[in-house]
C-alpha cells in the first residue's frame, strides 16, 4: 500500500493582528487523515504567497520566516506523523 504524505502551510486570514500580521498555520495530510498546527509565526498578508505556501519578498524578516517553514517541514519524519495522528 503506498502512503501519501503532505505538509500545507496557510494564513489564518480571519485572525489579523493588531500589527496586521495574520499568523501562518499548518496542516499534516497522512492517507487523507489530517491534522491542523500553529508554526507561532506571523507574516503580512499581502507578502503571502498562496500557492508556494511561502512568504514572498526579501525582507529578512521574509527570509526567515521561510527558512523556518522549512525547518518545520523536515522536522516531521513519517513515524512521528502517524503517531501524531492517532491520538
């Protein structure tokens, strides 16, 4: 049986904040069975790109921002999702 695994991020567009950065957060898909989590980080939402899934520009803070939605997404090895996703 062949697993599907994926790692999506999105902004919480309904939640602007006082600084008008809208928090970015993410969804684990294993099999079709998902899971929804907040990375903690927050971006503008005019310098989201939807379809990346990435922070657009090349502010540092950008820079960033993207480097560590990276990280996040090596951080998951697959063991750990489905375990994640049985509880």
């Amino acid at each position: 049986m062949k697993s599907t695994f994926k790692i999506l991020f999105y902004l919480k567009r309904g939640a602007i904040r006082a600084n008008g950065c809208a928090l970015i957060m993410g969804r684990i898909t294993v099999d079709g069975v998902g899971t929804q989590f907040s990375t903690k980080l927050e971006v503008k939402p005019e310098e989201w790109d939807t379809k990346a899934n990435r922070a657009t520009g090349r502010s540092n803070a950008n820079k960033q921002v993207n480097s560590l939605l990276e990280e996040i997404k090596r951080a998951f090895p697959l063991p750990q999702i489905y375990f994640l996703l049985s509880l």
